[in-house]
C-alpha cells in the first residue's frame, strides 16, 4: 500500500478534532477513579497483566475515562461492570495487532472459542477453576456472567447477537488483511459495525437504566436508524484519530486509508471527506431523534416506553461525544499510540490466546 503522502510527525488530533459537528462529551460520571481500580484488580486477577509496567501501559489508555462519559449517570458497581466491559474489548482487540490478526485460521478458533462461552447456559457451573481456560477466556467468562445476571430473556437475546457479530467480524478482518483488495466503503461499514463493539455498549444503557426496549422499537423505524447512524459516527471519528496508528501497524479497515486508495489525493483530504461523512450521519441521527416520539405514539407506543426510547437517545448520544472527547485524552491515538504499534510491537498484553 502506498503512503507516501503522509500527515505531518505526530498526530494533530484536536486539529482533527476541530472537523466535526459532533459534540465533545463533558457529562461523566462520578465514579471513574474507583472503576478504574476495580478494572485493574480485575484484570490483575485473571492474569491479563504481567509486571507494573504493563499495568501502566494500559491505565494510560484511560479507559475509565471512555466508561464514565458513556455511561454518566452509572455509579459504583454499575459503572465498574462497564468499564470492565471496555478493558476487555481493548485487550481482545489488541490480540489482533500482531502475527495473529493475519492468520485467518487462529482467528477462527479463538473467536470461536469466546462465543461459546456466550452460547453456555446461565448459571452452569464451568467445572474447574475458570483461570485453568487461559486470563483471555476465564475473564470473560466472568465478565459475561456478570453482566446477564438478572437481565430478561429479550435482552440476554439482543447482547449476545451483538456480541457475536462483533466477535465474528474479526474472522472477516483477518482475511482481509491477507491481501484481499480493500472492500467498498459500504462493505468495509458492513463489517466495522459489528467489529466497532458500539452496539453491545449501547445494551448496557438498557441494563443501567433499568428498562428493556421492546423488540418492535429496535427492529425497526427510527431506532434502528439512529442505532446505524451511531455506528457510524464512531466508525468515523475512530478512522480518523486512530489514523497514525493504524498506518504505522499496517491495518487496513480505516476509511481514511480506503478513501485516499479509491480516490486519491492526500491523507488530509481524506481526513476531511471521512469528517464529513461523520457530520451527515450526526445530523441524520438528530433529525431522526427528533421525529422518534411522534413516530412511537402514532404507532401507540404507551408513555413508559416513550421515555425509556428517549433515555436510549440520550445514550447514543453520550456514546458519540464520548467516544470523540476520550480519543482526544487517551495515549491510544497520540504518539505514545503510534509508537507502541510501530516494527510489531505487540501490547503487554497482546498475546493472550492461549496455544492457537
């Protein structure tokens, strides 16, 4: 891949910032700095992490940061539940920067090893010690049962069937990082809308909030737009903050990369047409918004659901801005970011699969 033309030493993210029309989140919760602690204990305890300076590697990424302004109005063992939701989408995801992510059939058996920890029944006793499945499985395991606990059948449906597109939409990634020609850009989207991770994010609102969306709301009519929208909002701010780093390691799946190899031109120009796509989604998303109430009595949706449709607004709204305020603070996206990908080199943490 030719990237020649190349951004100027060292990400600008505020410059990049300054493209948007989406909000930057402020609204956050109280209580980061005990998830925050409670993540690290956890992770600590199934072994993700080996020695301090690993443990300072990841606390950089500021993760408890991205829970609270996702989750504002979430507090003590709530917030703690979904900051370790993040920590371990980004210590799974890192698995897949190294030699792992370009050898399809790996990827296959350790994606497939964690959906069957999401097929187990509820409540069924794993036998052995759970560690004895590797700190990758065993912390998942645990994460999973968490996280179900206590949660309608409707629901428990709904969070699997995302967290299953998301885990299977790393099989596709690694073919395509084995050479196949970049996809079109509704193809690659197809594919980041699952491997983005939003949609399990946004069942936790439901979780938190105490209510579960009946599945005519999601299925159809203005959500499920808005859900999309959202999607893509994140995908975009992602590409574009996340750039760098992505061409240091060499990855592929960013529409910035897929833009300028399409059409030319140079990165930044790039940059800015990926920008404005993510403003037309943001604004498609508001519009949208705005028509959902309307749209929900007319079909005789009762007051209760009204409001809880509207407390779901309220957090795809809190998960865009917050995903654009936490790529502007943490060390993911900066030159820290950059040069931690940079020849290979793999997180602390990147090699947790267990034998492949």
């Amino acid at each position: 891949m030719d990237t020649s033309t190349a951004l100027a030493p060292g990400p600008d993210l505020a410059g990049r910032a300054a493209l948007f029309e989406i909000p930057v989140g402020v609204a956050a919760s109280r209580d980061a700095e005990a998830a925050r602690l409670h993540t690290i204990r956890w992770l600590c305890r199934f072994g993700v992490f080996q020695g301090d300076a690993a443990v300072a590697e990841y606390d950089a990424l500021r993760l408890d940061r991205l829970s609270a302004l996702f989750y504002p109005r979430a507090v003590g063992a709530e917030l703690a539940l979904a900051n370790d939701l993040n920590g371990w989408f980004f210590v799974f995801d890192d698995q897949f920067d190294g030699e792992l992510g370009c050898r399809p059939e790996a990827v296959a058996r350790l994606v497939d090893s964690v959906v069957r920890i999401a097929w187990e029944p509820p409540g069924q006793d794993a036998g052995a010690d759970p560690r004895d499945a590797g700190p990758l499985l065993a912390s998942f395991r645990d994460l999973w049962r968490r996280i179900n606990a206590g949660m309608p059948r409707v629901w428990r449906d709904r969070f699997r069937r995302h967290w299953c597109g998301y885990l299977e939409a790393h099989k596709r990634e690694a073919r395509d990082r084995t050479g196949r020609p970049l996809p079109s850009l509704e193809a690659l989207l197809e594919v980041k809308r699952h491997s983005v991770g939003v949609q399990p994010c946004l069942d936790l609102h439901e979780r938190f909030g105490g209510f579960t969306l009946p599945p005519a709301v999601h299925g159809g009519g203005p959500l499920a737009a808005m859900r999309e929208a959202t999607d893509d909002v994140v995908i975009f701010v992602n590409d574009i903050v996340s750039l760098d780093k992505e061409l240091a390691a060499g990855d592929v799946h960013n529409s910035v990369i897929l833009h300028r190899e399409r059409h030319g031109g140079t990165l930044d120009e790039a940059v800015r047409r990926v920008a404005g796509l993510a403003n037309a989604r943001y604004r498609r998303f508001e519009e949208l918004a705005a028509r959902l109430p309307s749209v929900l009595s007319e079909e005789g949706a009762p007051a209760e659901v009204l409001r809880h449709a509207a407390r779901y607004t309220e957090g795809m709204r809190h998960v865009m801005a917050g995903s654009l305020a936490w790529s502007l603070e943490t060390s993911r996206y900066d030159q820290r970011g950059v040069d931690a990908v940079r020849s290979g080199r793999q997180r602390p943490w990147g090699d947790l699969g267990g034998p492949r």
